[in-house]
C-alpha cells in the first residue's frame, strides 16, 4: 500500500499518488496536487495565495507551517479596505515558499528524495495542454460576471466576450504555464527574486497595487508547534495563530465535556450542542491576530476548566441568540498520509473566490484579497501593519492515536470551517460513522452568507422536518438550503486504519 492522497480535483489527487507510488513522502505528494489545484481550481488557489500546513510523523512529532503572505509595506487604510480588485492587496502571497519549506522539510525530517521540477511537472502540463473546466469555476464565474469583466486581466483568461467559460470546456493557461515552468527551472525563490518576480510585479503595478520588490523578497514561511487537544481516545492538532486552529479545538473542547451517550448522530441534540459550542468559540474569535504584535496564552484558551465552563453553559432546549460578522473565504483542502505512516494536511487558498481578481499581468496569476480580512481600525487586534499577517481562517486537522497519526481533515468554508469539523469529527469519532458517512451526513452553517444576510442557522435539506421542528422550538431561527450544498463545506478526510489507508472526498461539489 503507497498511501492515499484526498483532494478536491482528480487530477490533484493523480499527481499527489504518482509521487506516493514512487516512494514519495506525504508533503511532497501534496506539493505536486497543490501546484495541479492552482491550475485546475483557480477560483479557490493559486500561486498568488497563501496556504497552512500540518506534517506529522509516525512518532507523532508535528510541526505547522504557515505559508501566509504578510502586510505590504504600504501606509495604514483611510478607510474601510476594498473586498476587491487593487485596494484589496494589502499582502504579499506566501504558497510558492510553503512548498519549498514542505519540501525542505520532507528531505530533512521523511529521507524525502523528490525533486522540485518533477513535482510541479504536472501541473505545468495541465496548463499548458488544458483541462476540462470543472462545474466548479463555471458557477463562480457566472456569479461573479457582472463585476468579473472590468477586473485587470480577468476576463481575458477565464471568459469568452464577456461570458463565462462553460464546464467541459478546454482551459489553457499559457501564462500560468510560462510562470510555473520558471519556478521549476530557477527554484521557489524565482517568485520573489528575479526575472519572475519582476513581471509579477509589472503586473500588479500596471493594476494600481502599491508593492514592493522588498514586499516579494521578505516573504517567508513560519515553522510553528501545533496546538493540541485530546478528545476522546484521539488528539487533534491544529494550526497556531493568527489561524482559526484555536476556534476549531476550543468547539471540540466543549463537546469533549458533553455526554453524547444518549444521543444520535444528525439528531437534533447532536445539531443544537455543536451550534452552541461553537457560538460560544465564536465569541472569542476576534482576539486571534498574529501573534508577533498580538501574544496569546494558549494554555489560558485551551484550559480544560474554562471549556468545561463554557460546555455547562450550554443549554439543551435553548438556543443562545445569535449576532455575529461572517467572515468569507473559499479555498481548497488536501490530506495525504504516505507509506511510511507521515501525514500531512493542507489548506490552499486565495480568501474569496476569485481572490482580488487582479491578474498579475501576463503571468497568469490571479492575486488573493487576504488584506481584506485585516481591520482598518487602529485599535483593533488584527489592525492592518507591514509585516504583519491577518487573521486566518484556514485551519487544516490532523488526529494522533497512541501517538500515531491517524486521521487528516480538513474543509472549504471560511467561518463554516471549524461547524463542518465539529460535524464530521464527532460522527467519526462519537458515534462511530465511516469517513464517506461522515462526509455524506447532512450539516448546518450558523450565521450569514454571501446569499442570506440573515444571522440564521442554515440546515441542509436532508435534515429531516422533525428535526428543524425541534431545533426551532430550542429558538434557533431556520433557513434551509439545499440538500448536500457546498454552502456547508468541502471535506475530505484521510485514514489509516485497520484496512490501510484511505481517502475520500466530500460528496458536495
């Protein structure tokens, strides 16, 4: 058995099998799917975003890499900052150093042996010689049509007079291609030295974004302990600050508190308990920052005592009311665990769809709007400063037993990244579902969406009449959505178990 490798697009997850099969190790199997995601699923990633790692080995030592591109160096917003086009850059992009950090890793800590060119060969072939355009891109590209038409360099990539490119259809990207070859000639540091860097940013400067070559150059990748929680029989890992990993392990913090012997998988209570542990999570949310400016005491946050305060304020038959910002972001998950027993789990990203929609002249870059998510108030903890990194949603999982990894997850979903975890863990790991029935069971989405500014409880349609009923008798306020919508999430989950290792992906497409 080499492994397995769970990604959103079937080409990613050939690429990350081909590097598995050959010996590879999990994150260099993940830098070949990563770089074949930001071609073949460029409304959620590419090499103008950023990503969060999570590595751990068979002996159950973990690290996180944050591969988050930090404030340029520009002076502080006048105002509120732009969701998109120029105004909305306000940092650099750090995915490309996060593969070469992974990759250096791979060889330091796994006997990785894969070399950088063979890893994004694939990915440099699939836009050179097309793919079939996913369902995917069509529907965020008709969204966003009306305004996607005057964004600099957008239209002529991803429509065809003004209409969106239809599913099926052939994509090239000779320019993405030109920029991906240049990286696998002249190393990861090409992005942010030389020639590549220098028509990188042409192509910004000609869109009106304030950057520097010195913005490019400093950008790094931060190698960080993961925070820890035992749960169960397991323990979850998650990314440190200035990433939502804190938020999904303080959810779970409080359900680990919670009796759920009596209690059944998708039922109402199952619903009721994890929306109030996470409403509760939720209320602390915003004084996670970058630690560099903002220190956090995550003893303090993940203190057994003050999760078990919050899990007996929870009450079975009422519903905490709910007002809150919602936060909005798409990206795409990876997991792979190899055949050495090292895991790995990732989250790729340029924040909204379709990032900024500034694209990078002719490289065929599309930039990521991350700066959006920083706070033009002075006084605020994620308030806007050079060099510093923005509040992150992105928070890939990975769960040890016996000190062993055995689980890697993650999902799509901004603000519905850590409901979905709490939903597919506690059926994996509570009640005892297979990783596809944990991914098919039905989910909710606390609070507002781009479509619905309602401070709602979304429940997908295959949530049964009876269990609404009951959850709007609790004073939830219901809105239903589709059955099996991608509002709820994309995830996948990787598992070695007692019948090897395997991986799925989330139904949802």
């Amino acid at each position: 058995m080499s492994g397995a490798v769970s990604t959103p697009h079937p080409l990613a997850t050939a690429a990350g099998m081909q590097v598995l099969r050959a010996g590879g190790t999990a994150p260099e199997a993940l830098i070949a799917a990563g770089a074949v995601l930001a071609v073949v699923m460029p409304h959620f990633c590419g090499l103008g975003g950023d990503a969060v790692w999570l590595v751990a080995l068979p002996n159950g030592a973990a690290r996180s890499f944050l591969a988050i591109g930090q404030g340029l160096d520009r002076p502080f917003p006048t105002g509120p900052i732009p969701l998109r086009g120029a105004g909305s850059i306000m940092t650099s992009a750090a995915v490309v150093t996060g593969w070469a950090h992974a990759l250096d890793y791979a060889r330091a800590e796994l006997g990785g042996q894969a070399q950088w060119h063979d890893l994004l060969a694939p990915a440099i072939a699939h836009a050179e010689a097309g793919f079939a355009l996913t369902p995917s891109q069509e529907f965020w590209t008709r969204f966003r049509a009306q305004d996607a038409v005057s964004w600099p360099g957008f239209a002529a990539l991803y429509m065809d007079n003004g209409q969106p490119l239809q599913a099926g259809a052939l994509l090239r990207q000779q320019g993405l291609a030109h920029s991906l070859r240049a990286l696998a000639e002249d190393g990861a540091q090409a992005f942010y030295h030389g020639a590549l860097s220098r028509r990188i940013l042409e192509g910004l400067r000609a869109a009106g974004v304030q950057i520097s070559q010195r913005d490019l150059a400093r950008t790094t990748c931060r190698e960080a302990r993961p925070l820890s929680l035992p749960y169960r029989n397991m323990t979850l890992l998650a990314p440190p600050p200035p990433t939502q990993g804190l938020t999904t392990l303080q959810i779970m913090g409080q359900l680990r508190a919670l009796d759920f012997s009596a209690v059944q998988a998708g039922s109402a209570d199952h619903i009721h308990l994890c929306v109030e542990a996470v409403k509760r999570a939720f209320l602390q949310r915003g004084q996670i920052a970058d630690p560099a400016f903002h220190p956090m005491d995550m003893e303090h946050q993940l203190d057994p005592a003050r999760l078990d305060g919050w899990a007996q304020d929870i009450s079975i038959t009422n519903a905490l009311p709910w007002p809150h910002v919602w936060a909005h972001g798409d990206t795409v998950f990876l997991g792979a665990i190899d055949e050495m027993g090292n895991a790995a789990s990732v989250l790729q990203s340029i924040y909204f769809d379709w990032g900024s929609g500034v694209v990078a002249g002719d490289t065929g870059i599309v930039w990521q709007n991350r700066g959006a998510a920083f706070s033009a108030d002075p006084a605020h903890v994620n308030a806007f400063a050079p060099g510093k990194l923005p509040f992150y949603t992105l928070n890939p999982g990975l769960a040890l037993q016996d000190g062993v990894p055995r689980l890697v997850y993650g999902t799509q979903g901004a603000d519905g990244q850590p409901q979905t975890l709490a939903m597919v863990l506690t059926r994996m790991i509570d009640f005892g579902q297979s990783p596809p029935d944990a991914l098919a069971g039905p989910r909710f989405l606390l609070g507002r969406t781009f479509s619905d500014s309602r401070d709602s409880l979304k429940l997908e349609g295959d949530v049964p009449p009876h269990t609404r009923a009951q959850l709007a008798a609790r004073g939830h306020e219901i809105v239903v959505i589709p059955a099996q919508s991608p509002m709820a999430g994309l995830a996948g989950v990787v598992r070695c178990g007692a019948d090897g290792t395997r991986a799925w992906h989330d139904p949802r497409v």
